[in-house]
C-alpha cells in the first residue's frame, strides 16, 4: 500500500491516540470527517492499522518491576521451538517475546508485582521448562524510554 502525506498524518495522529474520532482527524489532517473515515478503514483492512488499545500503567496496576530475560535453548528444531513459543504466550508476566541473534536464544519483557512473584515465576515456570537450559535477567531499574509505534518521520 502506497502512502501519502495525508495517511502518514492521519497514523500519527492515531498513533498519539487511538481513540479520536474522525472529526478530531478531520481537523489534524485538514480533510472531511468522511474522507478520514475512508481513510481509516482502508489502513486498517490493508493491515497498516492492527487494532486499538489503550496503554495502562503498570506500575499504577501493581506491577511494579519489569525485568528482561535472556532465555538460551538446551535444543533447537522445529517441534521444540515451537513447544516454547507456546510456553511463552500462556504465561501472563510475558509482556513481549523475541527470538534474537548473539548470545541468547530468546529476549522476553516480564512484568511482575515484586520481586517474590518475579523469582517465582523464573524458579517455578521458566527454568523447569524442559527447552530452557540457560536463563539470565536484569532488573530494569529506570525506564528511560518505551515509545511504542513506528517513527513516521
């Protein structure tokens, strides 16, 4: 899908908030509530725009520590990567997942109440898991920048 100044626009506006209707775009982008309403809808049947959501506080929610893991594999292959993937994604404190090139297997972003939930969830989920033969995190001690989105610039 081409796009034009008007839909980069329009994307960055969506993307500060989600949540603005088409006659808020309307204003920001400089075309008719319709015309943006088009707009939108062919971003998001084209796959640009994947969904909405709105962003909440973790610490606010009582997660108050996030910590990033590096996972190694004891094995690789097809059926064993993928059984991990779906350890991954039925376990709640895995905010984000990547499988990453250098020294780890798998990067994940966990999110946990305190320090008692985080150690068990990696002593009592994480490192029993058959696959996982390697596990080291760190403690994210201050967030200094977590965009979320795309640069559009």
């Amino acid at each position: 899908m081409e796009l034009d100044s008007y839909d980069i626009a329009l994307l960055a506006a969506l993307q500060k908030d989600g949540s603005m209707t088409n006659a808020a775009l309307a204003e920001i982008v400089n075309l008719s509530p319709s015309q943006c309403s088009r707009r939108r809808g062919a971003l998001e049947q084209a796959g640009v725009i994947e969904g909405y959501s709105a962003r909440l506080s973790a610490a606010k929610l009582g997660y108050g520590l996030r910590a990033v893991i590096r996972v190694n594999l004891s094995s690789h292959g097809q059926g064993k990567e993928s059984d991990f993937a779906r350890f991954v994604t039925a376990q709640p404190l895995i905010r984000s997942a990547f499988s990453v090139s250098g020294d780890a297997d798998y990067v994940l972003d966990v999110r946990a109440r305190d320090l008692d939930a985080f150690a068990d969830f990696v002593h009592r989920h994480l490192l029993p898991h058959p696959q996982v033969s390697q596990v080291r995190s760190e403690i994210v001690l201050k967030t200094l920048k977590d965009e979320r989105g795309v640069s559009l610039g």
